[in-house]
C-alpha cells in the first residue's frame, strides 16, 4: 500500500504464511486513519447507556442529557449583603435578634421595622429592602435602637429573589456540555448529586510475557514490568474505563481464553506481536476468528503494533513489548480508535487521520534528527522558545525521555533538519516546559536503525 491508495484492511492469513517484513506494514497516517475509522465503527455498534456519576468523578467529562434545574435559584429570598432587612420607609425600629444563613428565619417584619442579616440569609416576610451595614447608622434611645439610612433606599435593593438565576425545569446547559469545575458547582447549586455522562468504552490491559516482575529489582533475566503501572493511567487519560490489567505469561492457551472472554471494547496486549516462538498473538487471533486490520506499521519505534476486529464491536490493540515501542503504539493505533469511540452521539467525528484535542498540529525543530529510510519515527520533545527540541533517550526501551517529554514529534522518513516544521503528537495530560537544567537534551538524535521496534 502506498500513500493515496485505498487503506482497506489486509485478509487474515495463517499464522505459518504470515509474514512481518517491511512490505506488509502500513504507512503510519493510514494507520491512524485506520483505527479511527475502527473506533467509529464500534462506536455505531456499541450499547453503552449514559451513566450517572457522583460529582466528583465528573470533572473532565461530557453531559449526556441536558442540565436542568431541580430547583429554584435561589430556593428562597435572600440577603446579598450583611446589614438590616427592613420593612416600609425609615426610620426603622431595631429588633434584638439576628437572622443568620442556614438558621430558621425570622418572624415577618411589621413596617417601621428592622432586624440584622447576614448574607445568604433568609429574608423575612413583609421585609421591602436590606441596607448595607455600611450604609446605615443605629441612634440608641431609652427603648429599642433607631437605624437610620444614610443613602436613598430603593424597594427590593440588595434581595437576590427566590428563581432569580433560575426556575426549577429551566434548562443550564445542553448535552455535550464539557463538565468543569464551574459546571460541577452550578449542578451543586441546581440540586444535583450525580450528572448523566456518556459511559467510557470499557479496556482490559494484557501483559504478556514470563521475564516480568512485579516488584523488587531486577535479577537473572528477569525485568520489572513497566507498562502494567503505565497503561491503565495513559489508557484512562484517553477516555477509557480499564476494566483491569491482567498480566498473563508466554502460554497461548491462556491468552486466548482471556481475549475471547474479556468484557472490554478494546483489548490492549503488549509483547507478543512479532514471529518468535513465545508470541502467541497472532496464532490466538487466527485460532478466535479475528480479522486484522493493521498488521505492521512503518515506524519506529514499535512497528510490530496490530490491529484486529474480534467482532462488531470489539477490537484488540496488539503493542510491542519495548516500552517505548508500546508507547508507540498507543499514539498511533490506541489513541485514535478511543478518540472515535468517545465522540459523543451527534458529535463532530474525528478527521481522518485524527487530532486528537490539545494536539499542536506542527513547530519547528531547533535541531536536526535523523530518520529512517523508508519508515516515520516518533521522537520525544521537550519545548524550548517556541521550537522543539529531541530527547537523548529515544530508543525502543527506553522511557526516560518520554517520561520528561512535552509531545512526541512525528519525524517522516528521511529524518527533519533543523528549523524545519515537524508534526507534534500531544500526550494526554498537562504538559509544562521544564526549567533549562531540568531535562538532559540532545544534540540531533542519532537514528535507532532499521532493526529497532
């Protein structure tokens, strides 16, 4: 397949006849493009209901249903101000008590009458105004104290009235509304406990693979897993609800029992995806019916990553066991499949290939990388005075640059010179550029060469 031809998905072949050499891989914007598509495809064929959230479990999120009000804003009359509800014209005749917010009201006033109130409070009946403490002095006297205004008082000044932002049924927002911080506040203040928002599609994470520990330090062959602390949270940033992350080791059985009874929309696998005599992927695939979409991408790292339909609305995302490799794999298969999936109903569809929101579309290098001949790479930046910059630690196994990156930049074949703009793939969190001396970076990173994934 070429740049401009058709990207349909390959037929599945025998794993014996199977190959995974460099002319059956995608190009890496295909590829992209490819998963989109899948995503919006599951997505039509996905009955995942909207879900009621607590509030707190909210922020970040869509509505699914318009907001409306289960009550009057404000639910009664209130006091804008600390100072004196009064009743009729002045002078007032002052009352002892005080009326506080949260604390019962006070008896109605009777014209010629005052009594203090703080904000927030519940404004007595037969009251016509509050005056500011500010705005009015009291005249002891033998008997209860006088309170003079001393600026013109109007009928109704500083009473926020009972629906004055709002009346029980109006509408706040509409569905697709994102949910912030003010959001959640103005549900608060609506009545609300829980909002309805559009149920995340359900990953399970596989990891697969005999050498992996799960604590302590490495020792006789064995590593530590990596991806396990690292998928779920990267997966959950994109949208996704991990069901779990399971690990599994080299054992075929095993894994296709877990593919082919998993609950999840997307199964996501790491290791495995190449041809060696413990990576089982593509023989489970084979063995549960599955058809391949992308079988190989042309980048680097992590051009062993896959892509296969399990059935109309279930996909797996097979990522390279290298660590950088996997994160790879994620940007370009993953990502823009749970971008589809997650487009709310009657919402804009992600472009083809997808950008996903707070991704920045391009910048210019400050320093050269080298690239591969035929294949994109993806190389970490750091960014630097309105230019990127590449991180020394770039290759396949490596996390240590990606862990201090700003985005990933997409190098296309043949390597980018200096000045040069590069697309950016943004990662899904927060990104702040470090102080100078905080993060070690390259001079133009060297190539990783063509036996890297």
């Amino acid at each position: 397949m070429t740049p401009g031809q058709p990207a349909t998905p390959p037929a599945p072949a025998p794993a014996s006849e199977r190959g995974h050499g460099h002319h059956r891989a995608t190009p890496w914007p295909e590829a992209r493009a490819l998963a989109a598509r899948a995503g919006a495809g599951a997505r039509a064929a996905a009955d995942r209901p909207p879900v009621r959230v607590p509030l707190g479990q909210a922020l970040g999120r869509t509505l699914a249903e318009p907001l409306r009000a289960l009550t009057d804003l404000p639910s009664f009359d209130s006091s804008a101000m600390d100072g004196w509800a009064v009743a009729g014209p002045a002078p007032w005749t002052v009352r002892e008590e005080s009326v506080l917010a949260g604390h019962a009201g006070a008896a109605a006033l009777a014209p010629g009458e005052a009594v203090r109130i703080a904000t927030g409070a519940r404004v007595p009946a037969g009251a016509t105004a509050v005056v500011r403490t500010e705005h009015s002095r009291t005249e002891p006297g033998a008997g209860p104290a006088l309170l003079h205004p001393l600026r013109e008082v109007v009928p109704g000044q500083d009473i926020r009235p009972r629906g004055q932002e709002c009346a029980t049924g109006d509408a706040l927002l509409p569905a697709g509304s994102l949910v912030g911080p003010a959001v959640l506040g103005l549900a608060a203040a609506a009545g609300y406990d829980e909002i309805a928002v559009p149920a995340r599609p359900r990953v399970e994470v596989l990891v697969l693979g005999d050498e992996l520990l799960t604590a302590g330090l490495p020792h006789e062959g064995l590593i530590r897993d990596a991806l396990g602390p690292m998928l779920g949270p990267w997966l959950t940033a994109l949208g996704a609800e991990v069901l779990a992350t399971r690990r599994i080791g080299d054992d075929a059985e095993e894994l296709y029992e877990a593919v082919t009874t998993s609950a999840a929309e997307l199964v996501v696998t790491t290791g495995g995806t190449a041809a060696g005599p413990v990576d089982h992927v593509h023989r489970v695939l084979d063995k549960a019916g599955a058809t391949l979409l992308v079988d190989g991408v042309k980048v680097r790292p992590g051009h062993p990553m896959l892509l296969a339909r399990l059935d109309a609305g279930r996909h797996l995302v097979g990522l390279p066991g290298n660590p950088l490799a996997a994160v790879s794999g994620l940007l370009t298969l993953a990502a823009p499949l749970l971008a589809a999936l997650t487009t709310p109903p009657g919402g804009t569809a992600p472009p083809s290939p997808p950008t996903p929101p707070g991704e920045h579309p391009a910048a210019p290098l400050r320093d050269g990388v080298q690239g591969h001949p035929h294949d994109t790479r993806l190389v970490p930046v750091v960014r630097r005075h309105g230019s990127v910059v590449p991180l020394r630690y770039n290759g396949p196994a490596m996390l240590r640059g990606i862990a201090a990156a700003d985005a990933m930049a997409v190098v296309p074949p043949g390597g980018a010179e200096p000045g040069q703009r590069i697309e950016l793939l943004a990662l899904p969190w927060p990104t702040e550029p470090p102080a100078a001396t905080a993060t070690p970076v390259s001079p133009p990173a060297p190539a990783q060469g063509a036996c890297s994934t």
